[in-house]
C-alpha cells in the first residue's frame, strides 16, 4: 500500500487522520512527507507536539506554545489562568492553517486534547488534523501521583473522528525472529518462551565497552558514563561550544536553553580523537543513530569514521526555533514562519551512553540496556526496539522479574487492540 498517497487522500477529502504503529515502522518519514507535500502545494502547516523534544524532531514548536496554553493542563486551569478566551492573534494563526500536525499523540492527555479541541473550534478552524503516534510507547506526563489518561479517554477524541492508518513494517531491522518478540514486549507480554528469550540477551559483557552505547532510564548514569569513558581516551580534549545566533532582540536566554535540551544539542560538545559517536540526525550519508569513531577535528570540521570506513565531513548545523508571525506581503497581510534564533552545533554526541527518552527516532547497532532503571510503561519497548542488529544487544541482568520490566499500560493495550 502506498501509505503516503492513503493519508494524503484522506486529509484532502478533510478527514482527520491518526497515523500509528509500532517503533521502526517509519511514522516519522511518512509525517516529514506528508508535511513536506503540503508545504510544497504552499499549504500552511502546524507542526506540533506535546514536548519540547517530541516537537524538535519535526522541527516544530510545543502544542502549549502555539495554542496559546500557557502552563495550564486542563480547561479548569486555563480558566483561572485567565486565557480560556482566544487572542485575536492565535485566532487569526489556527484559522489561517491547512493541516495541523501533533506528533507523540501518546504523550497527550485527554484535557490536552479538550484544551486543543477548543482553540481549534474558538478558531473557526476548517483544515485537517494529523496526529501520530503509538499508544503503547510514551504515556503523558503527569504531575504527582494522578492517574494517567490519555488523549483517547476524552470526548474530543470522537469528535475528530480519526480515520486510522496503521504502518506495520519494521525497516529497524530485517530479524523475523527478534521482530516477533518486538510484538510480544509492545503488547506487555511476557510466558516462559518470552522469558527465555529474554535471557538468550543477557551476555558477559565485553571487555571494551567503548564499542557499544549504554541505554539507560536516568540522565545522570547516562553522563557519569560518558564522563568516565571520556577519561580513558588519551588524547587531547576538544570542546566544540554551541554558537547561537539571535535573529530577534526578544530571545530570551533560558528560552535558548530549554530549546537545546529539548533538540538534544549539548552546550559544550567535549570530543577527542578516537572516540566513538553517534550521530543525532538524518542525512544523505548518515542516519540518526548511526554509530562512528572521530578520526580528525580541525578549526570548523569534524571528521567521523563510519563502521564501512568511509570518513564524513561534519560542520556545525544550525537548529531554528520558529514561531509564526504577521507579516506584509505584496500589500497583503499573511502567517509566515520566522526564525527566533539558531543554535549551530556538531550533528555528533559520545556514544557511550544515552537515556532512553533522549533516543527517540533512534537506530542503533551495538546496544546495552540497563533493565534496573526501567520504571515506566513501555519504557522497556521503546529501548529494545532502538535495536537495529539483535545480535549485537546485550541487556543487563534484571533483579526483578521479566514481568515487571516488560509492562504496558493497560488502558492503552485495550485502546490499541479494539481499532484493529
């Protein structure tokens, strides 16, 4: 089935669209094509996304952001925080847009999604939806102890009216064998055949682990390990600093910073001769995930050795943050894009170790999961599915059971099973 053709029919006979399935099967791509037809036909697009980081990866913006939400988290609050009204301004953006994406659907509540719902209606909005996403990867974020509910759980689910498309081939990897056990861990599975399948990953580790990259649940044991790693390279310690530039006086310092936490950009990129990489983007000679060792570094390029031994040329790349503003066209007023600032940075980090949230998107080759800090819901899926060559995925021996590690939501397993 020609999937992009499928949606974009869809969208065009103005049906919204959920667009899903599990790690691997390229719901980004398909996403980045859909958005970049639309932009192609001079439609406009809202790229959006519940988190900083989920939004980066389309190069978009927050759904709080551009809607206007301020910190509120359900119509409640946004009430008391006084902006349940619309502003002229964001009234005047929604309505104005073609097609309205919302990326990491699963990382959006129910009153997120009323809130979204509301500004969208308040807007006179007449486009199209598309919302993307795997219910059985990252729940939404939820202050305290509250009781997690997603998007699905609420009214304005049905009134969108999703028409569902679901990807399911894995391009990650080709392994039938590792795929079908893909399947049992998405759906929190787990009988003595899953168990001992499991084990079959628990190896000695290697003596060299700077052949691998660590994936752990907490930031701090993904730094400590870099850091030490870091200590054993000999040779002299380069640090590549982030240059920003701002395109705007209004840019706001701590804005900057949340931004480059968000797109994975460090501040201080701290590098040596010899050490292994990993490269946080797409291009046409790499991809994000992709693992090589720094064979040179000069005053503006880096130069990163691939496993097939062909050596790339790396410059710093900018990132942009981007709101849509007013502007004067021809004599006609029109929304269009304008960049905030840019942050120019090596596309590279140390591929020692990395958390499990900050490898979203991610293929990688030689793995290690470290399965005592897996505390969430398909936290352990969205790990083992980085995996992009089984044979060379090593998990550390759980001290709790394989139950315990491999579990889901059980909200969004009936969710998920019920529309197909």
């Amino acid at each position: 089935m020609d999937y992009l053709k499928n949606i974009i029919e869809k969208l065009q006979s103005k049906k919204n669209v959920f667009l899903t399935g599990g790690a691997g099967v390229g719901k980004t791509t398909i996403t980045k094509d859909v958005i970049q037809h639309y932009e192609a036909e001079a439609k406009k697009v809202a790229k959006l996304a519940s988190t900083g980081m989920a939004a980066t990866l389309i190069n978009g913006q927050t759904l709080h952001s551009f809607l206007e939400l301020g910190i509120a988290s359900d119509l409640d609050e946004l009430q008391r925080n006084g902006k349940l009204e619309i502003s002229k301004k964001t009234k005047k953006l929604i309505s104005c847009m073609d097609l309205i994406v919302i990326d990491e659907i699963s990382m959006v509540s129910d009153t997120l999604l009323d809130m979204i719902n509301l500004r969208l209606k308040q807007a006179g909005f007449k486009g199209v939806v598309l919302v993307v996403g795997d219910f059985l990867q990252l729940p939404p974020v939820v202050r305290g102890y509250g009781e997690v509910r997603f998007a699905f759980e609420g009214a304005s689910w049905k009134e969108f009216s999703f028409e569902t498309v679901e990807l399911t081939h894995i391009y990650r990897t080709d392994d039938k064998y590792f795929i079908e056990l893909l399947a049992y861990i998405r759906d929190g599975f787990v009988d003595e055949e899953v168990h001992n399948n499991l084990n079959e990953y628990i190896k000695p580790l290697p003596e060299d682990l700077s052949e691998f990259t660590f994936l752990f649940g907490k930031n701090n044991s993904a730094a400590v390990h870099n850091k030490n790693q870091l200590e054993f390279i000999e040779s002299e310690l380069f640090v590549k600093e982030a240059q920003i530039i701002k395109h705007v006086k209004t840019a706001k310092d701590i804005e900057i910073e949340r931004f480059m936490d968000d797109a994975r950009i460090e501040k201080e990129l701290e590098l040596k001769i010899g050490v292994p990489v990993l490269f946080t983007r797409n291009s046409w000679n790499y991809f994000n995930g992709e693992r090589g060792i720094l064979v040179n570094i000069d005053s503006s390029f880096v130069y990163v050795q691939k496993s097939d031994g062909v050596v790339v040329k790396l410059e710093a790349v900018a990132q942009s943050k981007e709101v849509w503003k007013e502007k004067s066209v021809g004599g006609k007023k029109e929304m269009l894009q304008e960049s905030i600032f840019s942050v120019y940075q090596y596309p590279i980090k140390l591929a020692y170790a990395i958390t499990i949230h900050k490898s979203q998107g991610m293929s990688i080759v030689d793995l290690i999961i470290e399965t005592n800090e897996i505390f969430a819901p398909s936290q352990f899926y969205v790990a083992i599915s980085r995996s992009s060559n089984p044979k060379r995925l090593n998990l550390i021996a759980p001290k709790k059971q394989w139950r315990d590690i491999v579990f889901v939501n059980q909200k969004a397993l009936e969710f998920v099973k019920k529309i197909f």
